[in-house]
C-alpha cells in the first residue's frame, strides 16, 4: 500500500505535513485542515499508515499506539513499514510483529487503537 501523504516533526514537535495531489504537485498544512503550496520542513518524517485511531487522529510510522484486545489486555506498539511498503507495528514490551493490513482491509478495529506518542 502506498499512501501519499506525510508527517514532518522536530522530535515530537509536529510541523506539518505534505500530500501528492492527483495532478503531481505537493500541498501542505500545519494542521490537516488548510492546504498550500508553501513548503515545510521537519528533521523527521513519518508515512501515513492508512488507519485512524479510536479518536479518529491519522495514524503515521514511528506512532506508538496503545491496541486493546479486550478491558483488562492492552499492549504498547509502534507502526512501522518495511522495504516492500507493508505496513505494521511491533511490540514495545515482546519480540511481537504484527501486519496491520490483509490487502486493503485494516486488521484491527479502529476502535481498539490509541495514539499515545512517538517514537523518536
């Protein structure tokens, strides 16, 4: 899955971000809402992974996600990507990977998943 749009922080600053619109050019916003065409720059940048969390914020690599299996199961993990573009996260506390993704479909219900920060 390849997705068009990216996160650019300083840390755990967010600066903006940048989308590929369909005619080619880039756009950019500091706040997902107002897009222009003047460029942003951050020391980091994270890919869009294409799920939202429960409070429906877009969910980017490098996000470290809180995934509740059930009331009393929750586990820490932090979505990357692989070389190949497929998207996943891993365990913060085990030797755990899992992908997020069977062709299109989102493997985890959004309502399961919580931003809680990044990993940088």
């Amino acid at each position: 899955m390849t997705l068009d749009l990216i996160r650019y922080r300083n840390a755990n600053i967010i600066i903006g971000y940048r989308k590929k619109e369909k005619q080619g050019y880039y756009s950019y916003s500091k706040d997902l809402f107002w897009w222009s065409q003047n460029e942003l720059n951050g020391e980091i940048y994270d890919e869009y992974s294409g799920i939202k969390d429960k409070n429906n914020r877009e969910l980017f690599t490098n996000d470290i996600i809180e995934l509740s299996r059930s009331k009393d199961e929750k586990e820490e993990f932090i979505i990357k990507v692989d070389e190949t573009n497929l998207y996943y996260i891993e365990s913060i506390e085990s030797n755990k990977s899992y992908q997020l993704f069977a062709g299109d479909l989102c493997l985890f219900n959004k309502t399961d998943i919580q931003f809680i920060g990044f990993n940088y």
